[in-house]
C-alpha cells in the first residue's frame, strides 16, 4: 500500500472515530519501508483533522513501517505487542500513543 493509499485509510478511519471526551490529542506518523513518508492526527476542539505534515508540538511521534502501521490500523496487529517487538518506535507520551492506537480501531 501507497503512503498516499495509507493517508486516505487513515482519514476514513478518522472521520468514523469517536472523539467524545478528547480535548487535545497530536500525534505525528513517520512511516517508513518502501513508500515512507509523514502524516499527523490532530484532535481538537472537538474536530479530527489527518493532514501530510510534520507536527512540531505533538503529544508524541510514532514511527513503524508502512505494512506493520497497515496491520494496526486494520486490527491484525496489537499495538502493545508491536511496541514489545521494536516494530512501533515512540518518541514522547506512550500513553498518548496508545490513545492514538484506540482511534485506529
């Protein structure tokens, strides 16, 4: 799957999520592998926008290659269980990173 591809799932998954609850969330996705590229999830002020930027006063940053973050968004791989094999590298709050993994779902 495309960045581009993977963008869109992200944004269809986004608009589906229930954000009730959340007052602010950034988290920044590095993706890596054959078709790397960075997008960021926002959440705030009761609105979720996914844009293809860097985030600079993100809440953490997320780095995984582009199938393993597939599988997570698609359900086929846990985001922990990830994490413990060193496929989902994060850089800042890990509890954010888990909020922002209970999105994807």
């Amino acid at each position: 799957m495309t960045f581009n591809e993977t963008l869109e799932k992200v944004r269809a998954i986004a608009a589906k999520a229930d954000i009730s609850g959340k007052d602010f969330l950034a988290v920044e996705v590095d993706l890596t592998g054959s078709d790397p590229g960075v997008f960021y999830v926002e959440i705030k002020d009761g609105k979720i926008a996914v844009e293809p930027y860097e985030y600079n006063d993100r809440s953490c940053k997320v780095t995984m290659d582009t199938a393993d973050f597939n599988k997570l968004a698609d359900g086929k791989l846990d985001p922990i269980m990830a994490f413990t094999m060193g496929k989902l590298k994060v850089e800042g709050d890990v509890g954010k990173a888990l909020e922002f993994s209970k999105l994807l779902r």
